[in-house]
C-alpha cells in the first residue's frame, strides 16, 4: 500500500500567528484598561438587546397564540363511558423479546 505525506508546516505557522495574534491583543487589552471597559459596555448592550429582542419575540408568540386557541376549541366524546369497573388487568406473558427463561 502506498502512502503520501503531506507537509503541514503551513497550518502549523498559521496556528502559530493566530496564537501570537491573540496575545498581542491580551497585551494590548492589559496595557490599555479603557479598551476592556468599552468592551464589557458593549458586551453589556448586546446582551440587553438580545434579552430585550427574545422577550419581545415570546410576547408576540404569545399575543398571536392567543387567538388559535379561542378558535380551535375544545374536543371530547359523548358518546364513550369510561368506567373503572370495565377495566381489565393485563396477563403477563412471554413477549418474545429474548428476555425469557
């Protein structure tokens, strides 16, 4: 059986860039405490927004909900007698399933 190898070094320098990318950008963050700031306010808003838009979403579900449940009713049998009397007990018996003796 024939095998191929086949060079990695690019995926491994681009891992590599990201990896320093991202600790520049820590550095970055540590040194200049008003960029941390302005990043959590924003994170801040953006999640009001998101908890403000989902909550709306539900309300309106529910608001439109509403009207589908007064017209669909209810349905029921008048003509059923469920009685406890007419019960039966169900026998135990081999069902088949390779669980017996």
């Amino acid at each position: 059986m024939e095998t191929k190898r086949r060079s990695t070094a690019a995926s491994a320098a681009g891992i590599l860039f990201l990896a320093l990318l991202i600790a520049a950008l820590a550095v970055t963050v540590v040194m200049n405490a008003s960029i941390l700031e302005s990043l959590v306010a924003t994170a801040i808003v953006l999640v009001v927004a998101a908890a403000a838009a989902i909550g709306i979403v539900l309300l309106a579900v529910a608001v439109l909900a509403l009207p589908y449940y007064a017209a669909k009713g209810e349905q029921y049998q008048t003509d059923a007698d469920y009685d406890l009397d007419d019960v039966k007990p169900v026998k135990e018996k081999d069902s088949g399933r390779g669980g017996g003796e």
